[in-house]
C-alpha cells in the first residue's frame, strides 16, 4: 500500500504549495476507491480538494494544479502590449 500522508507549514505570501495529502475516503455522492484529500495554502488562502487515482497520479495533478496557480499569480509571461505606431506609412 502507497504511503500517502504528507504535511508541510505554508508560508506567509510566498507562492502556493501543497501542505497536506492524505488517503481519504469518497467524497459524498462519488463512488470508487484510491481517493486522496490535498491541501494547497498560499499565505491565508486554502484549497482543499480531493482527487481519485494513485498516489502518483494525484500528487502529479496536484503539483500542474498548483504550478497554474501560481503562473495566474506571477502575471502571464511573454505577454506583449502593442501599440499602433503614428508614422503613415506608403
């Protein structure tokens, strides 16, 4: 059986992380088996969420979860804001 509980302090206002995953049982009104309960904290803010799959699987959805968070957060990079110039051109 996969070892599943994981913990870790949140930071202040540093970028979000996962603090938690644990084995957990369905959520209510959901079926199946291999379900984990995550916490994701970014300074006071807290997500919890639950995922079905393997210990893997999950941990790898939780880490591209938390990597867009973070993308949001930072700002878009490459992203360009162009102005029309006012030279005519002929």
């Amino acid at each position: 059986m996969e070892s599943a509980e994981r913990t870790a302090k949140p930071k202040k206002n540093g970028p979000f992380e996962m603090t938690s995953l644990e084995k957990a049982d369905p959520p209510s009104g959901t079926e199946g088996k291999n379900w984990y309960k995550y916490v994701i904290n970014q300074g006071p803010n807290e997500i919890v969420g639950y995922r079905q799959g393997s210990l893997r699987a999950v941990t790898q959805a939780v880490q591209d979860i938390i990597v867009n968070l973070n993308q949001r957060r930072s700002g878009k990079p490459g992203r360009v804001h162009l102005t029309p110039s006012s030279r005519k051109r002929k």
